[in-house]
C-alpha cells in the first residue's frame, strides 16, 4: 500500500501513457491501410494509363495522343476558320438602306417600309428592261396590301433582293424582266441535304432562304452573264450580296422560226442567311435525345 501511495501518480501517467500509445496504434494501423490502398491504386492506375499510352501511340504510328490531340484540335480550329468564311461568302446581308431599328414602333416601322415600295417604284417604273407594272401590288413578287410591324423587316429584305436582281437585269442588258414571285425552297433544298431545316427542337435552321422565280427574256451571253453576276458576293460596296441560283430553265419556243434571237429563261435563286447558333451538323453517333430536348455539343476523347 505504501508503494502504491508513494507511486501513485506515475502509475496513473503509465497508464495514461499505455491508453495514448494503444490508441495511436490502432490510428496508425489505419492510417497504413488507407496509404496502402491509395498507394495499390495509383500503382493500378498508373499500369493503366500506361497502357493506354501505348495504345494510342501504337494506334497513331508511334506519337503521344497528346500530339495527335494537338493535331486534331489545329484542324478543327482550321476546319472553323473555312466554315466562317464560307459563311461569309455565301450570306446575303440586306442593304442598311432596306432595315429598321429593332426598338422601331409599329406604325414607324410601317410607314418606313411603305416609303422604300415608293422609292422602288419610282426607280423601276421607267426601266426599259420591267416589264411589271410597278404600281401594282404584287409586282414586285409578294402581296403587301394589310402589313403589319413584324412583317416590315421580311418585306423590306425582299425588297432588296428584287432590286438587286433588277439592277443585274440592266446591268447585264437583258432584254425583258417580266415577272417575279417569291417562294419557299427550304424543303426542296433539306431533299439536297442543305442544312435548312433546324437541327433542334426550338431553334432557327443553319441556313434560312429567300427563294425568287422571276422570268427574263435575253440573249443566251446576257442571260448566262447575269447568272455569273448574282452569284458574285461583291455588289457595290458589300461583300456579302450572294445570290445562288438554284434552277434555271431555258425556252425558245420559236426556235424552228426564230423571229428574234432572245431565249425565255426562268430563274430559280435563293438569298441564304447564316445562323452560325445553330447545332447543325448533328452527331449521328450520339444516342438519340427525346424531341424537346435540349441539344449538346459532341465530345471528343
């Protein structure tokens, strides 16, 4: 007992010291588990990944999937590149001359538009070549008797397009332009595989059209000359005037008797607009989303 007493506190530290040092082991214990899991992993990761490596050298000729990444990454950076500026040649940007402010009211807006038929009237009227009567409605290839605000800026792009297919008419010396009606060709040209028609659900299609069958009387050089001319992305000071003439048919219904040598031609063009948003071209290989569903860019490895 008077060991005990005389002892008591450093038996009471060694026990203490005993219950610390067994606790610190079991901690360590696990703590050594959980490094040598980690440590098994990343020696099984690394076994993988090196695996891989050589996979895809051995699938590349020999060189690091990361130069082969870089490889892929410059021509798809040089793929985008040609794309805008193919863009840029195909689009058809309407005259400044022929748009609205945006925040435009209604009734400005209208009366802007019926401001620029006026002008086209007056400019076409005395052409030797429009054979339309200007004054008219519908002579220019659409009815606008009842327009509306939102309509304003569809028909003032159109108004553009039959100006700049009639000042090519005179510009080329073709003899007559007789008539001209605007129709839709986005279905025929989604049949050729022209991305117009959206990719998604609640977006606009990559290319949006404005068709124009008009009808010219002309000499096979100044009807061949005017086809060259539309198709020129330069017109006056714009780049981006592109006109694709997508049919064209060539009468001569005198030609046993020609009593002149002018050939009827029907004319078929289309005035892209570009919408670079769009997620066109669509990945074939992804799985397919339900209709509604919101569309994801495709991912590379």
């Amino acid at each position: 007992m008077d060991f005990l007493k005389k002892h008591a506190r450093f038996l009471i530290v060694l026990v203490v010291l005993l219950v610390l040092l067994w606790f610190a082991n079991s901690e360590l214990a696990d703590s050594s588990r959980r490094v040598d899991a980690a440590r098994t992993k990343a020696r099984s990761l690394l076994v993988q990944n090196y695996g891989a490596l050589f996979k895809d050298a051995k699938l590349y000729n020999g060189e690091p999937a990361v130069v082969e990444g870089r490889k892929i990454q410059d021509s798809t950076q040089n793929l985008q590149q040609i794309e805008k500026g193919r863009n840029v040649m195909l689009a058809f940007e309407t005259d400044p001359a022929f748009t609205v402010a945006p925040d435009a009211g209604d009734d400005d807006k209208v009366q802007t538009f019926r401001t620029k038929i006026l002008e086209l009237q007056r400019e076409l009227a005395f052409k030797r070549y429009f054979v339309p009567d200007a004054r008219e409605d519908g002579a220019f290839g659409f009815k606008a008797d009842k327009t509306t605000g939102a309509q304003v800026p569809e028909f003032l792009r159109k108004l553009d397009i039959v100006r700049t297919v009639s000042l090519a008419v005179g510009r080329n010396n073709v003899a007559r332009l007789n008539k001209l009606t605007f129709k839709p060709l986005d279905k025929d040209l989604d049949a050729r595989r022209v991305p117009t028609v959206a990719s998604a659900v609640g977006e606009e299609p990559y290319f949006a059209t404005d068709g124009l069958e008009f009808e010219v009387q002309g000499t096979e050089q100044a009807i061949y000359n005017l086809m060259l001319d539309l198709q020129r992305p330069m017109k006056g000071d714009s780049r981006q005037r592109y006109l694709s003439v997508e049919r064209f048919k060539l009468e001569k219904p005198d030609l046993l008797e020609p009593t002149d040598n002018l050939v009827t031609a029907t004319l078929t063009i289309a005035a892209y607009r570009v919408n670079e948003a769009s997620s066109y071209p669509v990945d074939k290989s992804a799985p397919e989303q339900p209709q509604g569903g919101s569309s994801r860019p495709r991912t590379f490895r």
